[in-house]
C-alpha cells in the first residue's frame, strides 16, 4: 500500500491483531479510512485462510458501497486481488444472509420475502384504519377533558389514526427487539390482575401486522434482526461455521447498535473473539423510541479484556469550529448533577491534526462564527438566512465552496425549499424525504385526482388548470392569463355543461367571449380535452390511470419515471386495499407531496450524496440527514427551546400531543408498559406519567446531541440563529445561549 504518515491514535488500531477492541471516534476523525485500512492490514497478513473473510458491518446501504472501494483500493494498492477476503453488510443485510441460509430455522420456506419500509407501512396503516373504526372510545379515555367540541372532532378527523399507527410501529420495533411473539405478549397481559391499557392496543394491533405478514410469506426488516439472532441460537454448528468463515469482525456506528444488533455480532464473533467496534456516542441521533442506545458502545467499552481506543483529532473544521464543539461538551460536563443534560455529551475533546497531517485542519477566517441571538419571528429567520446566503452566494470567492442549511425538522426544512425557490436562489433538497421533483409530479397526479373524485367542484378545477399550467414552463406574460382562466373556470356553476355541453350550450361558444378573450377561449378548450379524456380514463385501474394522466401532464423523463413508480406503488395499495376509492389515492398522494412518506427518487444522491458535488448550490438538509457529511459554511436554524428542550419548566415536547391529557407522551408509556409487562421484579408496576419525564430527560439528550451534530458538519463558517415560533412562544434554546455566553467571553474548553 502507498505510504501515508498517520496519526498516532490511528496506527495504534492499524497494530491490532486481535481481540476486542472498542473505539471512541470523534466528528471527522477519519474512522472510514482507519477501518478499512485495518480490513486490508488483516487481509495482507496473511492470517486468512482462502475461504474466510473479515467482515465490516455499517448502519446504511451508502456505507457499504464506500467501505467496498476503500478496501479494494488498499489491496490493489498492495498488488493483491481487489474483492477477496471480505464482505461489507449492513446489520440488515447480514441478517438477511444468515436467514437465507437457514430459513426453516426461522419457520420461514424458502420463498420468503422481505418488505421494504414502504409496504411494510401500508400494512400497518390499514391495520390501524380498522382498528379506530370500532375503538374510537378508545381514544377519549386519554383526550383533555377541556377539549371543546369542535377540538374532539378535529383529533378524531386528524390526528388520531396517526396517534395509533405512531403507538403500533413503535410498540412492534420494541417487541421484535426483545424477542416477543404476539403471542407471548397476549399470554403475559392474560395474567395480570388488571389491564394495560396501552399494551392491549399494542397487541391487537401487533397480532393483526403479523398475520398480514404470514398471508404475504414475508417478513419486514425487524423480523430479520430476530430470526438471525433465533438461528445462531439454536444451530451451534452453523454458528462455527460462521465464526471460521469470519474470523474478524469490524463494526462500524456502533453507537447506533441495539441489543439485539449487539447480540448477534457478540455471538459470531465468540468470547475470546475478534472484534472492533467503532463509534461516536456524542452523534446517536437516532435512539428517540428506538431501541438502538449509545449505552451499548460506552459499556462495552468498559469491560474487562476489551482494547479501548480513540480517534480524537480530526482534520475537518477549523480551529475555532473546534473550539466551539468542545465548549458545548464542557458545558453538558460542568452542570449541576440534577440538570437533564449533565453529561449529555461525553469526552473525548475533538483535537486538530498536526501542522504536517495529511488532513491539517482549514484556517480560521475572520467572523466565521455567528451565534445570532436577536429574536426572530418565524418568517424573519427566513428571512434574515436568504439574505445572508444572497450576500455569500454572490461573492465570488465562495463560487467553489459548499454551503448547508440544516434544520431540526423535515417540515420546516420543506418550507425554506419553497421560500428560496421565491428568490430562484439555487437549492438542492435530494436529503429530504421526497425530492422536489417527486413532490412536484405527485402534486399534479393528486390534483387531478382530486378533480375526479369530486367533478361538481369549480374550485377544485380551478386549482387542477392552474397547477397543470405551472407543471409546464411559462413565461411572466402568461401569468395573467392563467390567473383569468382560472377565476374564470371558477365562476362555471354547472361544470358539465362546460366539460361535456350539449349541442348548443356550450358557454366556449359565446359569440362575445370569442370576440373579447379569444385566447381564454383557446386555453380552456384545449384544457377541456384533456378533462374529456381523463374522465374516460377514470374506469381504469389505478396504476393505468397514473400512466395515462402521465403522458398528457409531462415530457421531462424523469417527471414519467416518477410517475411510473407513482403508479406501482399504488397499485400495491389497490391489492392490499380493494376498496380503497379515488379519494384514498388522493390522501396517500398528498403524503408525499407534504413529505410526510419517503418515496425514493431517481437521484444518485439516493444512495451515497457528496457534498462537493453541489458547490456554489444551496444544501437544505434535517441535522438528522446531514450526519456524515461536511461543508464549508453551514447554518443552523431553529435552535430554539421546542426543537432544543432542556428540561426546562417552560420547554414543550414534540411527541406530548397538544390533546392528550396531563401532557403524557403515549409512546413512552407505551414502552414503559411493555418493559414492566416482561420485567423479572414482581413488585415493579406501572405508574402513570413517569415514562412521560423520562422520555423528556433522554429526548433532550439526544437534541444536544444533534446540535454538536450540526455544529461538527462545518468546515470554517457557521451560523446559528433560532425562532420564537409560529405563536411567539419560543426561546433561544439553553445549550445556544450557554454557547453565546463563552463564545463572548473568548472561553477556552476545560473539563
């Protein structure tokens, strides 16, 4: 392999040759490249036998593709073949594998099946539509008694189907993580003396998911986690056979391992074993109701015999970047034992890189940090952040640099991509949910289909024509126009004489509009045709109907791609739903066109995005979605105390819905119910509402974690600015102000 001066931290894990080692990696440290060059180290030692491998397991499918050329590159770098001697899997696919192998094991046959998260969703939501069709009761138990009537029926039209698919997914996950069958679940609640009343929905509705399953022969990705660890548990010989075939095992996010993840990669690599575990505690973002826990790493990290180690420098951002991350650290270190956040964040300091490192950090620049405390209302922060970018934008020395926005939530993230867009400032939003190009296509195909479930509706028609008119390109002397049209199309009190007239009375006719407006005439008749055939159309299945409205509202082939796995999905829809009328399309359309349902694009960004690729472009991205990534100026919106609790009196919580009682958080009661179900402690019984102030404490936690989060992804600039809300009611949020406080005082790190 090519010579390359490491650091000290990393040839201390490259001179690893066996054991387990467990590996503390700080933002940037370089840890990509430490564990695949330890693969190769492993691989050109010599010590494998030809057919065994090492085996490198990551959290995403991006990361395999990246850790497979890494490594191939280092051997053919050393002169040996690319390809042999390892296997890349994430914890999934490796389950996968296992199950594949020994599917009878798992009362699986052979032509099993997995469903993607897309489907796996539908399931669960039809299951929960039923359900609250016959339970809805249910709900009132747990409803504000001061709710008015009008507030009920909103919470019973709005809100609860997603309150009971919320409490469903989340209560499978946890049992599937802890090995519960429905069955068992429904033997344990059988015995006690007096129900709970969360974990009899969750069964009901857990029993009913696993019987949809059963009836496709599938099983979803948190069955397979299952059945893996069930496997190596029951047949020892094919656990050997495994632990032979990879005698290494490195692991990377192990911070976002879950217990059962744990258990599987603790089985196969045996006590004593071979494996390296590495992570970074202070970046699990993902634990919020799951049942994955930066715990798992700390701890095995402490156990006898284990190789501590850790990657603390990092070449990424500046100095004083640096110098911020660590402030926060410190700050979480110093505070009172009492307070939620003490010790929300753990040591190590990050530490740059030597002068003469491969990767020495990025100088200073002057003002490259901007902790912007003026209160702001929730347009102002737009505001105030386009024309920051403007100004950037517009210099040409950043015209080869990156920039980010990140923000705390999907949504708000969603509407800052509409707010540029106003000012054609050039944004790249692939990291959201759905693209802007897949929401685009889908707010057509909905409006149409919103039209045909309900013909009589002028308004509805207005819409469609000037959303059909806007999918096509216009000129700002169209716009006029478009605007007559559709108040025109509005003011049609019986729409079939239009649509379909009868000889003699069709208003397009008028000899006075004709003379007057004859372009509104021109426009409304060729509208008109297309209503004509959509209308024909509309005894089509649905995914017919899709492709048929497609070839008459697009020509970009990427607008038809979408379209075309538009109509498949909703095909799968119709077989799992074949009462499902028009309407019902139009509410699973309008998920996505909300961003509320994640619908792949067609984008390479899909599966692995570089951020180099986008250079003087706009990247609006969640801090969740940004992990991983970096960027030459980032900016840090809503930092405010409802996306940044601090177990303040006055902090709100996302998950506490505005119309549930005593401002119980139902997901973690929920979870609090099944854990004490399945508790070993015969005196421990569930107690109302402490679930809910645990949740707090652990969810603040992990929103500090996600503020370091955003903070690491900047290379030199870095502006944070937060929102009093929609209503006024928000603060900045405490770790933000603590920041401004010794950032002002020119503070050092210490703790």
């Amino acid at each position: 392999m090519t010579e390359v001066r490491l650091r000290l931290s990393q040839q201390s894990i490259l001179n690893y040759q066996g054991g387990w080692m467990g590996i503390s990696a700080v933002p940037g440290a370089g840890k990509t490249f430490t564990l695949s060059r330890l693969a190769a180290n492993l691989i050109l030692s010599g010590g494998l036998d030809d057919d065994q491998e090492v085996l490198i397991v990551t959290l995403v499918n991006a990361a395999v593709d990246n850790f497979a050329s890494r490594i191939a590159s280092f051997i053919h770098e050393a002169g040996a073949i690319p390809g042999m001697g390892y296997t890349v899997r994430t914890l999934h696919g490796l389950a996968n594998d296992i199950v594949r192998e020994c599917p009878e094991l798992a009362g699986l046959s052979e032509n099993y099946r997995i469903l993607d998260e897309g489907e796996s969703e539908r399931i669960l939501m039809e299951i929960a539509r039923l359900w609250i069709r016959s339970h809805m009761d249910w709900v009132e138990g747990y409803l504000k008694p001061d709710l008015s009537p009008r507030d009920v029926e909103q919470v019973m039209r709005e809100h609860v189907f997603g309150l009971i698919s919320n409490l469903a997914r989340n209560a499978i996950r946890y049992c599937k993580d802890q090995g519960i069958t429905p069955q068992r679940l429904r033997t344990e609640l059988d015995r006690l003396p007096m129900p709970l009343a969360l974990a009899e929905v969750a069964c009901e509705l857990y029993t009913e998911y696993q019987k949809a399953l059963q009836y496709r022969v599938a099983v979803d990705f948190d069955d397979l986690i299952y059945l893996a660890y069930s496997i190596l548990e029951q047949d020892e010989v094919f656990l050997e056979q495994l632990r032979y075939r990879w005698p290494y095992i490195l692991e990377d996010e192990a911070q976002d391992s879950s217990r059962l993840q744990e258990e599987i990669l603790k089985k196969l690599a045996g006590s004593p074993g071979n494996w390296v575990r590495v992570g970074d505690p202070n970046q699990a973002i993902y634990e919020t109701f799951t049942t994955a826990s930066p715990e798992f790493l700390k701890s095995f990290r402490k156990l006898p015999g284990v190789i501590p180690r850790e990657l603390p420098e990092s070449g990424r951002s500046s100095p004083d970047i640096i110098r911020l991350a660590n402030l926060l650290i410190c700050w979480s270190q110093t505070l009172d034992e009492e307070d939620v956040l003490k010790n929300g964040l753990d040591l190590p300091l990050i530490q740059p890189t030597q002068p003469d490192d491969p990767k020495p950090n990025p100088p200073d620049v002057p003002r490259g940090i901007t902790l912007f405390m003026k209160e702001l209302e929730d347009q102002q922060e737009f505001e105030i952040v386009v024309k920051s970018l403007k100004r950037w934008l517009e210099d040409e020395n950043n015209q080869n640099r990156t920039v980010a926005v990140l923000v705390p939530r999907n949504q708000r993230a969603m509407d800052f991509v509409e707010f540029l867009n106003r000012y054609q400032i050039p944004v790249v939003d692939t990291l959201l949910k759905t693209t802007t190009q897949t929401r685009s296509a889908a707010r057509v195909l909905k409006k149409v289909l919103e039209w045909l479930a309900s013909p009589t509706s002028a308004i509805k028609l207005s819409e469609l024509y000037k959303t059909w008119r806007s999918a096509r390109a216009i000129t700002a002397d169209e716009k006029p126009t478009i605007e007559r049209v559709a108040k025109w199309i509005q003011r049609q009190s019986l729409l079939e004489k239009w649509v379909f007239p009868f000889p003699g009375e069709d208003p397009l006719d008028d000899e006075k509009l004709l003379s007057t407006d004859p372009t509104l005439v021109e426009e409304c008749s060729h509208f008109r045709e297309l209503l004509r055939r959509w209308s024909m159309a509309v005894v089509l299945p649905i995914d017919q109907l899709i492709l048929t409205l497609a070839q008459d509202l697009f020509t970009a082939p990427a607008d038809l791609a979408v379209a075309h796995k538009l109509a498949g999905a909703l095909d799968i829809l119709k077989s799992m739903n074949p009462g499902w009328q028009l309407k019902d399309y139009v509410d699973e359309l309008d998920k996505i066109v909300k961003n509320e349902r994640r619908f792949a694009g067609f984008s390479k960004d899909d599966l692995n995005f570089n951020p180099d690729d986008y250079k003087g472009k706009v990247v609006v991205a969640t801090m969740h979605k940004a992990k991983g990534l970096e960027w030459d100026r980032v900016y840090l919106m809503s930092v405010n105390n409802y996306d940044f609790p601090a177990g303040d009196p006055e902090d709100t919580y996302i998950a506490e819905d505005w119309f549930i009682r005593d401002h119980l958080n139902l997901t973690a009661e929920l979870l609090e119910q099944l854990r004490i179900l399945f508790s070993r402690d015969e005196y421990e019984w569930y107690h109302e509402g402490i679930a809910t102030l645990r949740a707090r404490r652990d969810y603040a936690r992990e929103r500090l974690r996600l503020l370091y989060v955003g903070i690491t992804r900047a290379r030199q600039e870095l502006v944070i600015t937060w929102n009093t809300g929609r209503k006024g009611r928000y603060h900045a949020a405490r770790a933000l102000m603590a920041l401004e406080e010794l950032w002002r005082q020119n503070a050092q790190p210490t703790c």
